[in-house]
C-alpha cells in the first residue's frame, strides 16, 4: 500500500539557516496532526508524510497561507533577490559531477553497497482483482511508517444480503453518491478496506481505529432498523371510573356521525368504538350512542287468524327490503338454528319489544274450517341471548383439526387482568395505556437514534376509525385488553384517522376560541408530484413546499415515513388523537427538475391562484393544497397549529396556438376542511441534532429525554397526554353547547 503524501515547491531559495528559523513551527505542526515534514534541499520542496491523505492536505494549507506569504516578501520586484542560492555559496559548493569525477581518479577504493534495481524501480506492479481495495490511497516513492499499528475487523452479519448497500449510498435527487469506507476513513484518521463481507481498519491511534469500528456497527444497526415497518398501538380511555366493554358500532348507527368527517370511503365500511356498562344486574347494557334502525309502518304483530296473502305491490317492497338487509347475512349458520336466513336488522333490538314480525309472502293460506288458534307473543329473550354475544356467555368452538396448526408469537405487554388490588379501573386503564405508549414509541426512537434528517413527534385531532371487520368481531363485545393483541394482530382489524377536525366554520370558529390569540400566521402551497431526474428512472413521488408570497421552495421532501402511530381513542368523546413519529427525507431544490419546475411557476398576489407547467419526463403533479396554518402558544412547551387545508382544482388553460400547457389551480373553489396539530417544542432541539449527524453515529439524546421515565407522572409524555385530553374534554363542551347536545 502506498503511504499519502505532498510535495510542496516554494518560489523563494530556502537555504540551511533559513530552515532553522521555521524548524520549530514546522515540528508543533507535525505533532498536531501527526505527519513528518522534510524539506529537500536539492529539489527546493517539503516533503509532507502522514498516515491519512487528509492530514496531509491540511499539513499542505498550513505551510502554503502562512509560511510561504511570509518568505516570498523577502523577494525583489525583478524576482533576482531570494529565488535562487547567492554567488558565495554557490563559489564554495562544488558541483556533484566535479565531485563524483575526483572521488573516482583519486580514489581506487571499491564501491561499497548496492547497486540500484533500476528495472525493479520502472517495474509497476498492477493490482489484482482479487486484492482488496484500500481508501486513501496515494502514490509516493517514500517507505512507509514504522510505528506501531493498530488493525480491526469489522464482519457483516449474516442477514444482511448485500453489504454495499450500507457502504454505499447512491445519487439521490441530484446529489453525489457518497462512500462510507472514505468517509469514516477521513474522519477518523484511519484506513478501511472492504473484501469478502468484512470491513478491514488500520490506524496508528488505537481510540480512532475503535471509533472507526463502531461506526461500522452503528450503520449496519441503522439499515436494519429503517426496514422495520410501521408500529401501530391503539389506547382506550374513558373518563370515569367505571368498569366497561368496547364495541363496534358501524358508523351509520353512530348517534354522533354529524361530527365525524371522512375525505375518502376507500376502505369503507368504518365502525366506531363505543363503550359497553353494566347495568344494576351485572349484565352489560345497550352503547349510548348506537342508534337502531327504525321500525317499518307495518312491522307489528299480526295474530295468526287474521293473517292474508300479500298483495303483489306488498311483496316486491319486502323482497327489496329482504335483498338489503340479506347483505349483512352469515351464511356460516347452519339452517336448523332459529335464526338462520334472518337479517341482522331484524332480530329482537336492545331494550325494545322482543315480537317484531313482518308478514312473509311464504306464508302458507289457512284453512277456513280450521278453527282459530290462540296466539301468543313469543317469550322475551335474556340479554345473554340478544345482540350481540357477550365475552362471558359460551360459545360453540368447533372441533380443532389436528391438520390445520398455528404458530402464534407472544409479544410482551402489560397483563390484562380485570382487577387488581387496590387498583381502581380508571388507575388500571392509565397504567396499560401508558406501558403500551412507552414501549412503542420507545422502539420508535430507537429506530431514529441514528437517521439523519428531520424527525417529527406531533399528535392531530380527529376521529379513529375501524375498518376489516367480520361479521363475528362486529357481534361481539371486547374487553379493552383484547383490542391491540387480539383483534388488531390476529384478528387483522385495522385503525384509521379521518385526518381532520372538521369541515364546518362556525365548529373551528369555536376551536379557536379555546386557544390563546395566534402569535404567528403563515400560507403555503403545498405540491404533491412524482418526478425523476433521469428519463430511464421510474418516477418518484415528491412533495413541494412553496411560500404563497414568494416562487421559491422551502423545502422538498422525498420521501415520509411513519415510525410509530398511537391511535387514542376517547370514549364517549366527539374527538379522538393520533400521535405519530415520522422522519422526512429532504433533498437539494437547485437541482432539475425541479429548478426548471420553478420557472414555470406563478402565482397571483391578489387571489392567490397558481399557473404551472408540468415538466415533460420528469415532473407531474398530482395535486396541490393550499395551506393558512395559525400558531397558537400554550403554556410551554406545547404549540398548536389549526390549518384550512384547500384542494384546489387543475383547469388546464387553452395554449392559444403556443405549445404552451399552463395549468390553473383555482383558489377559492376546492374542498375545504380544518385540522389541528399540536407539538411538545422542547422535542425540536433535541431533534435538530439528527440533521448534522456525523455517519455512523448516533444522536446524543436519548429516549428518557424525549418520553421520561415510565414513572414519572410528570414526564414529557405523561404531561402531553395530559394536554391532549384537556382540549378533548374542552372541546366536548363548546361544541355540544354549540349544537345543542346533551
């Protein structure tokens, strides 16, 4: 391996006595960044070795801005003074061929030592492809050191497929590629090398080389934990200290639907968790807020003797009825049961008459001569047997089959017994929600302990929302312990946040009242597209924040990833919360295409519409939002953002015979809708350390820092969440004064 190494060559003749005056400057700046200066006399140049090629380089800085400035004053403006050795010295020194001729006559002595290997010199020697690739790596004709070195070998690990994908990173959005063999190499002062799956270090510094080995550790633990997928946690919280059930409620039936507002139906039908008490007989009763579909005009009990054959126009209203309501049927039921083939909707409702009858076109004509029996209304049922089943009745387990086998992993997580001693359910509840909280969001950090860049921890208002349901979870009641494990993993119910507070003015009109005055106000556009910067990529999408007052990006985010989400779900609450732990990928916005997009931007200063042009082969867009976010300051460190969040519509305009596209986004005729963030500002100093992370390294927070302890009911976790249920429970009361509700 070739050492690094500088040549450096002064204008200005340094001779003996002139090196002694800088001899000692020179040697405290070999000591401080370990190499060796020479200086050559016959070739008039510094010779600079060390063990890195940076430390050589800087050596070079040093000696050309503050040695080189100060000799090259001493020369004349004819450039005769100082550029070459004076007259006198050069009288007194005789020429090296003078002196090699008279050595050679004079003396008959032989020639002691050995003579040059000058084809071995002019031999070069070409690496093979086998040999590994060393970093730093310069050419120079000088040995190398013989100091004590110190040598470590980092192995991948066995689940990792492709090694280079950690060491390398490719061009991204413009920028240069960038290898972390070079870059930890040049950090820490060492050499590293890659071959067969191992990292090779050597350095002269026992502390860099280790350094250099962690580094290597930590980025293969941060490429693992960026393949990890989202993390979800659903938490129940119910203001009073009652115990209780959860159930499904569709959200047709939902009493409060009017406040529940959903921008798309992609994954429809939603169900809305309702809590379930018992009554004074220890039987859980009918949710509050889940409403019956009403009874039909003529589904009343009809005794047997006065029933008749349905008139035609009768029986094609019931079989449209039946065709409805026969869409929510089971057909898992056997045909025997009592029940079998009867729509949900149908059977005895809670807490109303158990007789509910509707004439059937199937009915067989009586016989006249039959006298008429008596009738009676068929027995009330017990709660055990109305809808839905109930935990602790029995139910019939089919026959396990010994083929079908299962392998179920136990995840840890706090114990859901009913009751603990001395605990009370409200102390219970907060204990489960608070371990479940902790334990995934302190993975989440985990995760981002390392990554560089943005790193977000904010909560929305809003409303969670149940999707995946069968027909058996929608039947049954739950206890709360059972939603994460079973339901959630095994059962594959999934959570959804509708994304918003609300479409109506007057609603966020009293949202805000509940906040101090704004002490800041801003607008953006905010540019959704997909791009590529080279036609052979495929596109990408990428989202464009620009200021409304201005044609220019503030940032351009490529990518967002949810780490961890925490679905709060208030009961017998209007509002729910979705906290989230996300990272944004940010790339340069002087690169194409997106320097080229924004030229072909404007935007009006009085309505505030947007003219584009989208880039052909390298930039669409999609959609744009356009965003009036006020920031409201609580007490510290909590900040809330209430945003109007406008769709705007694309019009493309007529190119009027140019070839030019422009496409209008309308302002002030898109959909509308409000939403409400709030933040935990002291997280943002703590997080602004990820963006100028050195590689390999990792952040100097950590996760007590951001969550607190588990307990600690003083804690900056314990304390948001404090926060967040005090503008739910604030924002039940103004906006059920508002709308008159109970």
């Amino acid at each position: 391996m070739v050492q690094p190494n500088q040549r450096i060559y002064s204008a200005y003749f340094i001779t003996p006595p002139v090196y002694e005056k800088w001899k000692q400057p020179l040697k405290s700046l070999e000591s401080r960044l370990k190499t060796e200066i020479n200086f050559n006399f016959h070739d008039q140049c510094f010779e600079i070795t060390g063990r890195s090629q940076q430390a050589c380089d800087e050596t070079m800085l040093k000696i050309v801005k503050r040695m080189l400035p100060e000799l090259h004053t001493e020369i004349d403006e004819n450039m005769m003074t100082g550029t070459y050795e004076d007259l006198e010295i050069i009288a007194r020194t005789p020429l090296p061929s003078q002196q090699r001729a008279t050595q050679s006559t004079t003396t008959n002595s032989p020639v002691v030592g050995r003579p040059p290997e000058l084809d071995k010199v002019k031999e070069k020697k070409k690496r093979q492809s086998s040999e590994p690739y060393y970093y730093n790596e310069t050419e120079s004709e000088d040995s190398d050191y013989h100091e004590d070195e110190y040598e470590e070998t980092f192995t991948f690990a066995k689940n990792v497929h492709n090694p280079m994908e950690i060491l390398t990173v490719p061009s991204v959005g413009g920028s240069k590629p960038i290898d972390y063999l070079t870059v930890i190499g040049q950090e820490t002062d060492t050499e590293c090398s890659y071959e067969n799956r191992q990292v090779k270090i050597i350095g002269s510094d026992e502390d860099c080389v280790k350094e250099a080995l962690q580094r290597f550790k930590n980025l293969q633990t941060i490429y693992k934990r960026r393949k990890r997928p989202t993390t979800t946690v659903a938490c129940v919280h119910l203001p009073q200290d009652a115990e209780f059930a959860i159930y499904f409620c569709p959200i047709d039936r939902y009493a409060r639907k009017d406040y529940v507002n959903i921008l798309t139906y992609k994954h429809a039908p939603y169900f809305v968790l309702l809590p379930v008490f018992k009554d004074k007989t220890g039987v859980f009763g009918k949710p509050k807020d889940r409403i019956d579909i009403p009874n039909l005009s003529h589904a009343t009990w009809i005794p047997a003797q006065e029933k008749r054959a349905p008139t035609p126009q009768h029986f094609q209203q019931t079989e449209l009825s039946l065709d409805e309501r026969m869409k929510m049927v089971s057909f898992k039921n056997k045909f025997n049961a009592p029940q079998a083939g009867t729509a949900p909707d149908q059977r005895p409702l809670w807490g109303e008459k158990q007789f509910v009858h509707i004439p059937s076109a199937q009915t067989p004509p009586l016989q006249r001569n039959t006298p008429p029996p008596q009738t009676h209304p068929p027995a009330r049922k017990t709660p055990e047997e109305d809808f839905p089943a109930l935990p602790s009745a029995p139910r019939k387990v089919p026959p396990p089959k010994t083929s079908n086998r299962r392998v179920m992993r136990v995840v840890s997580q706090k114990s859901g017994c009913d009751s603990v001693k001395g605990l009370s359910q409200l102390e219970m509840l907060r204990q489960y929600n608070l371990h479940n909280m902790m334990t995934n969001l302190g993975q989440g950090l985990e995760n981002v302990h390392g990554y560089k860049g943005n790193i977000k921890l904010s909560a929305y208002l809003g409303k969670i929302l149940w999707t995946s349901l069968n027909q058996e979870q929608q039947k049954k009641i739950w206890k709360y312990q059972q939603l994460n494990d079973i339901l959630m993993k095994e059962g594959g119910v999934k959570p959804m946040f509708n994304g918003l507070v609300t479409e109506d003015v007057g609603t966020i009109a009293k949202f805000r009242e509940l906040f101090p005055s704004p002490n800041g106000k801003h607008a953006y556009f905010e540019i959704h597209a997909n791009a590529r910067n080279q036609p052979v990529l495929p596109y990408k999408p990428v989202v464009l924040y620009m200021n409304q007052h201005a044609v220019n990006f503030t940032k351009i985010v490529t990518g967002t990833h949810r780490v961890a989400e925490i679905d709060w779900v208030s009961l017998d609450r209007k509002y729910d919360f979705q906290m989230v732990l996300q990272t944004e990928d940010l790339t340069r916005m002087d690169v194409k295409p997106y320097s080229t997009f924004l030229k072909k931007i404007s935007i009006s200063p009085h309505c505030r519409q947007i003219t584009y042009e989208n880039v052909p082969d390298f930039l669409e867009v999609t959609d744009i939002y356009l965003k009036d976010t006020t920031r409201h300051r609580l007490h510290f460190p909590f900040v809330v953002e209430i945003t109007r969040v406008e769709k705007l519509p694309l019009i493309p305009q007529r190119s009027l015979g140019y070839n030019i596209n422009k496409i209008l986004g309308d302002t002030g005729r898109g959909k509308v809708w409000y939403t409400i963030e709030i933040f935990y500002s002291a997280h943002d100093q703590l997080f602004k350390s990820n963006l100028d992370l050195p590689v390999g390294k990792f952040a100097s927070w950590t996760v007590e820092d951001v969550l607190g302890r588990q307990d600690d009911l003083t804690g900056p976790l314990v304390e948001f969440v404090r926060c967040l249920l005090l503008i739910i429970e604030r924002a039940e009361t103004v906006v059920s004064k508002e709308n008159g509700d109970n």
